[in-house]
C-alpha cells in the first residue's frame, strides 16, 4: 500500500499511519481548498495561506514528488512547491 508508515494497533482496533502527501487525490484536494481560501484557513491545527503563483486548475495538474532526501514532505504541481513541517 503506497504511503504506508506503519500499522497503529490499541486494544482491538487497529489501522494504518499513512503518508496522505503519497496520495495525488488528498494533494489535489489540498492544493484546490488552498487556492479557494478568501484569507488565511485555519483548520485546526493547520493554516493554509494563498500565494500569487497558485493559480485555477493547478490542482489538475500533473503531481511531481522531488526525489532528493528531506526532512520534510514535498510535492509539486507547475511551478508550486506544496511543503509539509512536522
């Protein structure tokens, strides 16, 4: 299974920790609320804030992931570098 962390188990439940930034349909999602968003979206304990090269249907577009080693999750579409801190 792509993005798969590790298996979470507590008693009798059980299921997976998933890298959702491996799924292009959860990247899609996120890149298209972003782009939505009026002002800065807080969800929680997240905040989203537009940027001038976000721009309608890049969350069409083809999903790249940077091969290079990071300390952080990121993906591309066009010229935007979607970027995860942890």
């Amino acid at each position: 299974m792509a993005g798969v962390i590790c298996e979470l188990r507590a008693g009798p439940a059980a299921g997976w920790l998933i890298d959702f930034f491996s799924d292009d349909r959860f990247v899609r999602f996120l890149l298209d609320v972003i782009f939505r968003a009026e002002a800065p979206l807080q969800m929680g304990g997240l905040v989203f804030c537009k940027f001038p090269k976000l721009e309608p249907g890049m969350a069409q577009g083809r999903i790249g992931r940077p091969g290079a080693e990071q300390s952080n999750t990121s993906v591309t579409s066009g010229e935007v570098i979607l970027k995860a801190f942890s």
